[in-house]
C-alpha cells in the first residue's frame, strides 16, 4: 500500500477513504453470512452498492474527519476490513466500530486500528465521549470495545431501522476526560476488560 493513501496507520495496519472501486470488497463482504450474522444480515450487489455510495462516501463531505474507512494490511495492500467513527444512525452519538472479512479473524486486527481510531477521536477531533455498540450474542465484538479501554454500561435500543430488529444492543462508552486520565494508552486496561 503507498503510505500516501493511507491516513491513519498502525505497525501492521492503514486505514483510507472507501473509492467506488472498492465496491466489489464490500459486495463480498456482505454475501458472507457469517461476517453479517450481527449487521443485519447478507445485502444484495444494489443494497451494498446504495450503503458504499449513501452511508460512506457521501459521509465524508457531510461530517468532516468522521467516516468509515477502508482497512488495509500496510505490507500486502490487501483489503481486509474496515473501522469507523461515526454517528449511531438516527443520533447524534459517535461510536467506533469495525467489521472483517473473515479470514481475517482473530489476528487482532480490529483491536489494534480500533484503539488507533478511538485515539484520533479523542486527541485529534476533541470529541467529549466515544461509544460502542455491539448485537447482545457478539462475544467477540464486546472483548474488541473492553480492549480498546471503553466500559460496558448496560444495553440499548435504538429506534433506527438499522437497529430494530437486533433489539437492545451492548452499550460500551468512554469519556475523554476519562480516556485521558489513564493515560490515552491503556495503561490501565485491566479496569475496562
């Protein structure tokens, strides 16, 4: 990947703005049921294609350093997901989140651009509070929100479409007061795990 392109990077990981190229990523993507279990469910070519061009790339200009991004491996160039800072649909609430492919789970990819993005948030835009939400049965997405240092606080619904079939979600939050008073960095994790 050309380090120009990407925005924000990890040691193993860039992050850069979605290109309607990247159409056939996403389409695959969300024919993977099991990828989707927790999002709602697998969406057709048209349905993904009206996200890519509604809820991401006309996102960009709408809300200025907020968005979802495209996740690549830095050494391969090889599209592997993607992270976001963004509003909860229907509020004016910013959450961070994360989706990806399958193969590649449990290499800590979403833990480590995630804490990436939460810092960007909180030192970069000043945001006041990040938040998490994740499906009740998503184990793996609630250790992901407890790693990057945000505390469960009980659950919530939405009235968003998006969300109501999912019913009350797990609901993870972080200050940034609070954020900055252990350090920015995780020292103390073991009080958001």
């Amino acid at each position: 990947m050309q380090t120009e392109e990407a925005w924000l990077t990890t040691p193993r990981l860039g992050l850069r703005r979605f290109r309607p190229g990247d159409s056939d990523f996403l389409v695959a993507l969300y024919a993977d049921s099991d990828v989707t279990r927790y999002l709602g469910g697998t969406k057709d070519a048209s349905q993904t294609a009206a996200m890519l061009e509604e809820r991401i790339l006309g996102y960009y200009d709408d809300h200025p350093g907020l968005g979802i991004w495209m996740t690549v491996e830095r050494t391969t160039g090889e599209r592997v997901g993607f992270h976001l800072l963004n509003h909860i649909q229907g509020e004016d609430i910013i959450q961070v989140g994360f989706t990806l492919a399958r193969r590649y789970w449990g290499r800590g990819y979403a833990t480590e651009m995630a804490r990436a993005v939460l810092r960007y948030g909180f030192v970069d835009l000043e945001l006041p509070r990040i938040v998490g939400i994740a499906h009740l049965g998503n184990g793996a997405s609630q250790n992901v929100l407890g790693k990057i240092w945000l505390r469960r606080n009980g659950e919530r619904a939405f009235p968003h479409p998006a969300y109501t079939a999912a019913g009350p979600m797990a609901w993870f939050e972080v200050g940034r007061e609070e954020w900055l008073a252990i350090g920015g960095t995780g020292t103390a994790r073991g009080l958001y795990v």
